[in-house]
C-alpha cells in the first residue's frame, strides 16, 4: 500500500497517469481496456461498466461487466471527450514509457502497468473477497462468474464484495498514507478545460509525456483536464 501511495504521488503532475492508475485500481481491468474506456460504455444509473465496448467481439481475455465503486465514481464525471485517458483530447495508445518513468520516480523497480491489476486482485482475495467475485472483476473464465455476469448484473449487490474491499481499501490508503498524496486522489474536484500551447513536433510531445500514439492538434483543438 506504500508503494502505491508513492506511485499515486508521482502520477499526480500527470492527469491521465494519474486517471489512468484510479481506474486501473477500481475497475481491476488490463490495461488496453481502460485505455480504451469511453463514456458510452457507463451506466451511471445502474452504477456498472461495460469494459467490453458495443460492436467489440470478446477475446480470450474476457471484458467483464463491473460496478462503479464509490471511490471511482467522482471521476467518471471528470472529463468529456471520446475516452477517460485523454492526452490534449486524444486517446493515448499506450503508457507504458509514462507509467516507468512515475514508478522510477516512486522508486520502485520491475513495475508495469499490470501490476495494478495484480495488486488489486491479490488485495481482494486477502479481505476473504468470494473466489467467484475476484474472477468476476479478472473476466477469467468460470461458469459461475460468467453466469452471474449475465443474469445478476443488474442487482444492486452485484460484485458487492469486491467493490466494499476495493472501498476499503482506499480508505485505509487515505487513514495511513494520506499525508504523502494531495486530496484530489481520493475527492476529485471538477476539472476545467484549458488551451495548451500547440506542438509541432509529435515526437516532442512524446517525450515531454512519455506517452505514444498521439496526434498533433491545432490550438483550438487542444484541451486537456487539469485539477484545481
């Protein structure tokens, strides 16, 4: 939980690094599908995540429906766009360069994005979440987790263990380690839009955010989220 703490803390001077790690934490989903994660894909009203979006055909690595915890709720609000990981109001194809340079920053060693998902899930089933509940949030392969998905859904107590471990979890983040992360982590306040100056060079833009696969945009294009 330390560690996390300090990979929060580095991915703070970063918006959607630090979006990024939120969601990746709550939702425990790889990294392609929170990458990819758009607002068509939230029922709010419901309070669930279609990780799988409409027209996409599952793969072996299964998309699962999952619930909004209370944690990731403010953020689901933050932004506007075609996507929730936004750089300048693009999708970013990748963080994987970003997210190294924050985990060196955190000090930590052999940490990819991955390891969000696996700390979230080793942390879920320390808390006695249900075996089923775990594979559920994965989209590993189980009968039992695949059938709740489609029938149990829509109950309010779907997954319901998982999301008051995942709760919990932020809180005692928040009780031991609150002190080293500023408040926007755990209360989200409402993002505004403002213009960035235009980059010419993509490559430069790419190494000032260690991010790839973004587009250049024109200065009234370019927006990005930023917390006050």
């Amino acid at each position: 939980m330390e560690q996390v703490a300090h990979l929060l803390r580095a991915a703070v001077a970063t918006d959607h690094l630090l979006t990024f790690c939120i969601f990746s934490l709550n939702t425990l989903t790889r990294s392609d599908a929170v990458l990819q994660l758009g607002p068509e894909q939230v029922d709010l009203k419901r309070r669930l995540i279609a990780l799988n979006p409409k027209g996409r055909r599952q793969t072996k690595k299964y998309r699962p429906v999952v619930p909004v915890s209370e944690t990731l709720l403010p953020w689901l609000g933050l932004c506007s766009g075609p996507g929730y990981i936004l750089y300048r109001g693009k999708p970013v194809a990748s963080v994987k360069k970003s997210f190294s340079r924050i985990a060196a920053m955190a000090g930590l060693r052999g940490v990819s994005p991955y390891c969000l998902r696996h700390t979230m899930a080793t942390e879920l089933r320390a808390r006695n979440v249900p075996e089923w509940e775990v594979m559920g949030m994965l989209g590993h392969k189980s009968r039992q987790a695949r059938t709740s998905e489609r029938y149990a859904k829509y109950r309010p107590d779907y997954l319901g263990e998982a999301m008051q471990a995942i709760d919990s979890y932020f809180a005692e983040l928040r009780r031991e380690f609150g002190h080293l992360l500023p408040e926007v982590v755990f209360n989200p306040v409402r993002a505004s839009r403002v213009l960035v100056p235009n980059l010419d060079n993509t490559k430069m833009a790419e190494k000032m955010v260690g991010a790839t696969g973004i587009e250049p945009v024109t200065p009234a294009m370019s927006t990005q989220c930023s917390y006050r």
